[in-house]
C-alpha cells in the first residue's frame, strides 16, 4: 500500500479536486483506493456526493479521538463507499476540534499513522486531502505517509509558498519520517491559451526540474471541473470526454509508473 499526501498550504490550488479525480482514477486501474478527508472543510467529503459532512456520525476526526483514547474499531469503521468504485474516510469540521485537543497528546502527531496502520493492508493506494494550512492534521497525514504530491496553479510562481512546505517535509523527514518522499509537482488550473501559464510552466521545469519531479500532465482549467463536484461525480463520469479527464487519466498513468519505479528501486537495493 502506497499513502500518498496531496498538499500545498496554499487553498484553491487543485488538491481535492486532484485527490477525488486521482483516486477514481486508480480504482478505474483496478487499485484499490481509500481517500481520506483530512480537511475540516470536508469539501472532499462533500464533493464525491455526502452532501452535508458535518451531519456524519463517524468521521476521521472520531477514528483519531478512538486512537487517542485506545479504543477498539472495526477495520472499516466509518468507512463510506462510493459509486465509482473508491472508499472515503470523511473528514467534517469536528477535525478542528480534534486539531485543538491533539496537543495535549501523547504521540500527537503519530495518531493519523496509528490509524493509517490499521487500514492499510486492505488497500493498493491511501490518499490524504490535506487543508490548506501545515498545522498539527497536516504533520499528522505527513507522518503517516509515503510521498507526497504538490498541486500547484500553473500562472503562479511558487517560490515563497514552496519553500515553506518544502521546509515543512525536511522536518517531517528528520524528526518523524525518514521514508517521505516527494513524488512530485502537479501543475493545475491552466490556462493554456495564456502566455503566463506557457512562460510559467517552462520556468518552473527549468529552475526545479533537476531538484524535484514535475508531473508531465498539466491539468487545463474547464468549468466541468467545477461543476463535478456539486454533481457528487468524477470528471470521468461528469464529462468523460472532457480535457480534464483526459488529464487527470493521464496523470494517474504517470503516479502509478512513479510508484513502480520507486518500488523497483526499493527491490533492487535490497537486494543487494
Ligand atoms: P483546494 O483543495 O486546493 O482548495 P480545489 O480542488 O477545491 O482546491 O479547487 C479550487 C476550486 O477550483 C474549486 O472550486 C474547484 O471546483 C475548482 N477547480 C479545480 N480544478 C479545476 C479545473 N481543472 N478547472 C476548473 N476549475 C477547477
Ligand atoms: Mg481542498
């Protein structure tokens, strides 16, 4: 099972849209998928059709609090399931709740991991919606995970913002998880038709590209990817023929060849 966090501490930038269209997208492969709401906004949540988060009964922020407090669960409790073939942890705003009390933890930010551990076998791929900020949830999902994927806009240059995150993962690597690793950028919301996002996208891959992977797929900005989630769908489902789609099946193909390749990798090195 690879987990996989999808982060920026920047919002608007592409990450839910990314971690419902992604995860679809490696179910439609085959691969079985948790998606994990780690966004008090629950906009994941409500975007793959649980219209009204907050009514939830069971939610991540209530896995955690059953980790803290040592309490027994089901493997899949709280587990939502949904029509295009993926699994959904929802997240709704009792995460900021959990967010405030998780300091006076032990172990505060291992719980998601302790939880991520339980589930883990049952999948191919976990992947966690961050919020967009790197608070106390984030380290927690960061914790936890494998890799983690940057969406970015692509008319915007990253500079400042990256360089925040990226200290944020050195940290996560030094103190908690020495195994994370940056699969890569993913360039979103583009205007393709504008110079900016052109001039942008070919400075990014200049300046970064030797330091950190950037995803060939540029996801193009359309409407129907903002209507899809009011419809509860996939953009394969929404509007299969759309350029989105065809980006996103696209980048799927490309996160499931880093995958191999990092396994690969992995393999050959212990077995020497
Ligand atoms: P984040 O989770 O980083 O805040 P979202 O995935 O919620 O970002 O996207 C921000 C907004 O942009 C949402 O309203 C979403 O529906 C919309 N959006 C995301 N991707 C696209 C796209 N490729 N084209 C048009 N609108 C998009
Ligand atoms: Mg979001």
């Amino acid at each position: 099972c690879k987990v996989i966090v999808i982060g920026n501490q920047k919002g608007g930038v592409g990450k839910t849209t990314t971690t419902s269209n992604l995860g679809i997208g490696l179910a439609k492969k085959g691969k079985k998928v948790l998606l994990i709401d780690a966004d008090a906004q629950g906009s994941l949540t409500a975007s793959l059709g649980f219209q009204e988060p907050d009514k939830l009964d069971v939610s991540l922020a209530t896995v955690m609090a059953n980790i803290i407090n040592e309490e027994d669960m089901e493997p899949d409790y709280g587990i939502l399931k949904h029509d295009e073939g993926v699994d959904l942890m929802p997240g709704n705003i009792e995460l900021s709740g959990l967010e405030v009390s998780l300091v006076n933890v032990m172990s505060r930010e291992l719980v998601m991991r302790s939880y991520i551990e339980q589930v883990k076998e049952r999948y191919d791929y976990i992947l966690i919606d961050c919020m967009p900020s790197l608070g106390m949830l984030t380290i927690n999902a960061l914790a936890a995970a494998d890799s983690v994927i940057v969406p970015v806009q692509a008319h915007y240059l990253p500079l400042k913002g990256m360089t925040q995150l990226m200290k944020t993962i050195g940290k996560v690597q030094r103190q908690l998880n020495p195994n994370l690793k940056i699969d890569g950028v993913l360039l979103t919301l583009a205007d393709m038709r504008t110079k900016l996002a052109r001039t942008t996208e070919d400075s990014l891959r200049e300046n970064y590209g030797k330091y950190i992977r950037i995803f060939k797929t540029v996801i193009p900005v359309a409407i129907a990817a903002a209507e899809r989630s009011a419809a509860g769908q996939s953009i394969y489902e929404y509007d299969k023929n759309g350029t989105v789609a065809k980006a996103y099946a696209e980048f799927t193909r490309e996160v499931i060849q880093c995958g191999e390749k990092q396994r690969n990798k992995h393999e050959s090195s212990l077995s020497r």
